[in-house]
C-alpha cells in the first residue's frame, strides 16, 4: 500500500475478490483506479465499499449493466434488486410454461401427439401468447374510454396466463391464441360489437352498464340456467339503449339482436369456453355476455 491508495492485491486481500475480475470491473467502468508512477492501478480507500457493493449485486444475480447504474446513481438499490426480481419472476413464469408445455406433449396419445405440438408451436411462452390476445381486443378500447375500464375490459377478454400452468391450461391458451390470429374473428367483432361506436359519447358507461348486466345474470349462468328473459337482459339492452340515446322496445331489440349476431358465432363461443379453462372461472364474463346475447337472441325470435 502506498500513501491513502491500495494496490489491487491489498484490495483483492481486503473484498474477497480475485485481482482478474478486479481487473475486469475496472475494464468495464465499475472501478475508476488511478495509476501509479509505474503504471500500476491504484485504489483510494472508498473503492473498498464500491467493490463490496458490486461483488453483493453480482451476488444476487444483477447484472453489470444494473449495477453500473446504481454506482451512477441513474436507479437506487431498491429499483435495481425490485427490476432484477421482476425479469426473475418472468424467466421463471417462461419455465414453467414451458415445462407444462412439454408435458402436455408428453401425456397426449399417441395418435394426436403430432396435432398437439403443432397446435403449441403457435406460443413459446404465456407472456407472447398475452400479447397475441390483447391485439385482437385493443381496438375496442380506442375510443375514449376510462383507463380502469380499458384495463379490466383486457383483463377478461385477453386473460393472463397462469402463473404455473397446468398442461390442460398451456393447451387452451395455444388454442385461444390461434382463434385470436383468424382474421375472420376480428372481422366478426369489427362487424358488431365496434360498429356504431362513434355514436357512444360514453364508452366508459356502456362498459360499466353491461358489467353489471352480467353480474345479475351470473348466479344463472352458473348454476347452468338456460338464457330466459329477466332482470339481467333488461339491464344489458337498457344500456346499449341508453348509450345510443334511445329507448328499450321490440324494434331496439331486433336491431341490437342483428348488430349482436356474429357474438355468438361458435368461434366466439370457443374463445369463451376457452377463456373460462384458463380463469377457472365457474362463469366468465365472456360466457355470461353470451348467456345475455342467447337471452336476447330467443326473446325476439
């Protein structure tokens, strides 16, 4: 030791860490030694703590770029160890997906083995396979509309993937995901249920309205009711009605009914059952929307 500063043997004696990776973090820009009249590295007595704190980090798995912003200052220690433990939870989300995913290959029969991994190279992780749904749906949330609203209409109609799925779960999202990439299932909400949105200054309530129609259907739905008039169809067309500006009647009803048709197409129907697999909901929204649309459907014909 020379004077206040450490030669890198003392500091590498001094912190546990060999003099190559000393050398390498200095490489790097992680330590900012000064060098002696011989050209040797030099270390002032702070670098001790600077290289403890980066030898914890490597540690807990945080990677150089991570840590070079928080010896910079540009994120505290919490926001680098909370963003480190975010990107864990996913790689580990991704394993599980993709351990699920194997094993439903693997207890498929023999003779459908084939169709099934064709049917799960369409997702390679839950994350992707989100995604996917979410880009069929967006489009229904462009119009103004409040962002509580937008994100709990996502949250049912492109539902998250489980944390640690089962294989059923992994094989009803693969095929929830191929119903989203046929365009003829977009075509179908762009022809009803988003037609006529310029007329609706109020989105937000509509959603609402129609949330809460579902709800008072919901105790049917489950208990396997068939779809009948009542309480819960009165409240889901009383609020297209009054978003519209309208008034209930037979006539409102027959539009809604035709505007509504391609809702229940037996595509959506399967994106709705489907949706319930992976929820394990005993009713989803979606299955309860549909449940109002039959209600409606069997009362005007």
């Amino acid at each position: 030791m020379t004077g206040d500063t450490l030669a890198i043997g003392d500091l590498a004696r001094r912190t546990g860490v060999p003099v190559r990776t000393i050398r390498f973090y200095c490489d790097e820009g992680l330590l900012e030694p000064v060098r002696s009249a011989g050209g040797h590295r030099r270390f002032d007595a702070a670098t001790v703590d600077r290289l403890n704190l980066v030898r914890r980090l490597r540690g807990l798995g945080l990677g150089l770029r991570s840590i070079t912003d928080v010896l910079a200052g540009r994120c505290s220690l919490a926001e680098a160890v909370s963003a480190e433990r975010a990107a864990l939870d996913r790689e580990m989300a991704t394993l599980a997906w993709r351990h699920s995913a194997l094993r439903a290959v693997e207890e498929a029969p023999p003779a459908e083995r084939a169709a099934r991994l064709e049917l799960l190279s369409w997702v390679q992780d839950g994350f992707a396979a989100q995604a996917t749904l979410v880009r069929l749906w967006r489009p229904m949330t462009a119009a103004p509309i409040p962002p509580d609203t937008v994100r709990m209409f996502l949250d049912i109609s492109a539902p998250r993937p489980p944390e640690r799925p089962t294989p059923a779960q992994v094989v009803a999202y693969a095929e929830l995901v191929l119903l989203a990439a046929d365009r003829a299932l977009s075509a179908q909400l762009r022809a009803s249920t988003l037609v006529n949105h310029e007329r609706i200054s109020d989105l937000g309530g509509l959603h609402a309205a129609v949330g809460a129609a579902c709800e008072l259907a919901f105790p049917q739905v489950a208990a396997g009711a068939p779809p009948a008039p009542g309480p819960a169809l009165d409240g889901f067309v009383g609020a297209h009605a009054t978003a519209l500006g309208t008034a209930d009647s037979p006539r409102f009803r027959r539009a809604l009914n035709r505007r509504t048709a391609a809702d229940r197409h037996p595509r959506m129907r399967r994106y709705w059952s489907l949706a319930g697999e992976i929820t394990g909901e005993p009713a989803p929204m979606g299955v309860t929307h549909t449940w109002l649309l039959d209600a409606l459907d069997r009362s005007v014909a």
